[in-house]
C-alpha cells in the first residue's frame, strides 16, 4: 500500500494541520429585522430562536454582538400596513425605520460594517420586489426607486446598500446616483444570482411580506439554469458591483464554486431562513444534531468558494469558533 490516507485523519490535530477550509468571524455577516414600536422583541414563528426586535432592543443586541466579535450586518425593517402604497413612497421616506436604524446603529459602534436591503417588497402592498402596475412588476420604475433609496442609506450612514430586488440594470443605476450624490463611498454588495426559492417563506413571515398575488418568476432566477448565474453576476461586475452574492446557498453550491472560478471580486452567499428553519426543526425534534449540522453546512458554503456568508446562524458560529 502506498497511500495510507488514514494518516492524514488519525487525530484532531493532524485534521486541523491539514483542514483546506477555515472560518472565522470576519467572514460573516447578521441579517437583522427591524419592526416599529418599543420594547418589542418577537420570535419569528417559522424561525426558532430568531427575533424582530424594535430599535431600543436593538441596541442592547448591537452591543452583545459586538462584543462578540460580529463584523457586519444586514438590515432589515418590517413596514407597517397602513405605509405600504403603490408607489412604495415609504421606501424614501427620511423619517423611516431604515434611515433611523442605520443611525442608530452606527452611533453604538460606527466600526460596525453596516448593509442595508433595497428592495421594494416591504413596502408595497402586494408584496413584490417592484412597483406593480396591471399585475405586472415594472422594471425600470423600480429601478428609479431603488436607486433613490440607496442615495437616501447611504445619506444616513450606511457602508454598503444591497439590492436584493434582480430587476435589470439596477447596480449601474445605483453606482450612478451614488457618485452624483457625493456618496462615492459607499459600496454595492449585489444579490446577482438570487433564485426564485422556497427557501424564503420564514422570511416572509418576519417581515409580513408574502407575494399578494403570483410569484416572484419573472425576476428572480430558475433554479434549473447556472450559465444563467454566471450572465447575471458578469453583468453586475461590469455594472459596479463590489461583492456579489449567490442565494440561497447550501442548494446552490455548484453556482457558488462556479462563480467563484469566474470573477475576482469577493463571492457571498446567503443562507436564509429556510435553510435556517431546516436545520432548526430538525434539532427541535432531535433527529439531527444541531451543532454539527450548523458547522457543516456553514463549512460547506465557505468550501464552495464563498468568502463572505450571510447567516442566521452567525451568532451560534462565533460563538462555536470561540469555544473550539
Ligand atoms: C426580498 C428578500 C427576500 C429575502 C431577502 N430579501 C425574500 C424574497 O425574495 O421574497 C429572503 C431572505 C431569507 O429567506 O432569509 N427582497
């Protein structure tokens, strides 16, 4: 016998000489919802453990994460019904929840990466990621929005906004706006290759944003295409995109390796909340073990080539690294 691979397994030690992937803390980033009111901190009923805290409990929940070492988050803000329009106003609104959560973050702990979501489904009444109009989703209407929006995040503090809408052209529109409103600074983190999933629907719980009518097909992407994949990040790299992302993740390893090999700017993934809801359920009833299986699917994300993860889990990694 001349290769004896066991070798290379024999102990814990020899593993982590050897081990080709490793994570650490500055890989991950915290999507964090956001509601109206005080003193408000609700589990999310499809996603254990999980809550949408108004922003006086935020900043109790800034300061533990800092502490712990969490780089990055991505926010979130559940909009009440009665703010929901047609047109979506309430996306510009200087007054709204982002504008005050962003500023609020960044006065706790302004070393804090903050990322904000652009997209319109929180603030329209049909829960779309556009403007609606005749049941359609208008592309280039939205687009106008979105790139206001990012203007107005940035305005409020924000380092990097990240549209996660996939209507087309809206990274050049929002490099655009960026620059002729002084606002050069700040990044564009892409949901280029965001498929049309199952995945989200804890999500849409969380933020009370379930399509009102049909589903999200005509944007978001066909989990049967991955040269499609690579046409949409390309373009948002030519665009100016500064990361792009691939979501959901652990269905979609292939695409996620497969961009990796393909562009040189940092590749994201996210892992939502249904791949959170999965592995959670499965704990609660004991049929898997929940530590090992966050590690692992964690792991198998960042082995495919992501550099940056988006997780729910992102509290419970750290704090696992720490442990270790
Ligand atoms: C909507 C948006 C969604 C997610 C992030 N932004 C849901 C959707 O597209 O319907 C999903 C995230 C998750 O499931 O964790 N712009």
């Amino acid at each position: 016998m001349i290769h004896r691979f066991r070798n290379l397994r024999k102990s814990d030690a020899v593993r982590r000489m050897v081990a080709e992937t490793t994570i650490t803390a500055d890989d991950f980033i915290l999507p964090i919802f956001i509601t109206e009111g005080s003193k408000l901190k609700e589990e999310i009923s499809s996603m254990p453990n999980y809550f949408r805290m108004s922003l006086d409990m935020i900043s109790q929940e800034i300061e533990e994460i800092s502490k712990l070492g969490v780089q990055s988050v991505l926010l979130f803000t559940k909009v009440e019904d009665d703010k929901k329009t047609d047109d979506c106003r309430e996306a510009l609104n200087e007054k709204g929840l982002m504008v005050r959560s962003i500023q609020r973050i960044k006065s706790l702990n302004p070393n804090l990466i903050v990322m904000t979501d652009v997209a319109l489904d929180p603030f329209s009444p049909y829960g779309h990621d556009g403007i609606v109009r005749n049941s359609k989703i208008l592309n280039d209407e939205t687009v106008d929005v979105l790139a206001r929006m990012s203007e107005l995040h940035a305005v409020a503090g924000a380092d990097f906004v990240a549209p996660s809408d996939m209507m087309d052209g809206r990274i050049i529109r929002i490099r655009e706006r960026l620059e002729e409103t002084g606002n050069s600074e700040v990044g564009i983190l892409s949901y280029s290759a965001k498929y049309a999933s199952s995945l989200y629907g804890p999500f849409r719980d969380a933020l009370e944003s379930a399509p009102g009518f049909g589903d999200k097909k005509t944007y978001q992407m066909d989990y049967r295409n991955r040269l499609e994949a690579i046409r949409e990040v390309v373009q948002d790299v030519k665009e100016g995109a500064d990361i792009v992302m691939i979501k959901p993740a652990g269905m979609y390893l292939d695409i996620i390796r497969e961009v990796r090999n393909t562009v040189t700017v940092p590749v994201a993934a996210y892992q939502v909340s249904g791949e959170y809801a999965m592995i959670k359920a499965s704990a609660i009833n004991g049929w898997i073990s929940e530590e090992t299986a966050i590690l692992e699917s964690i792991y198998a994300i960042k082995r495919a080539g992501a550099d940056l993860i988006a997780s729910y889990f992102t509290k419970d990694v750290i704090r696992l690294l720490k442990n270790d």
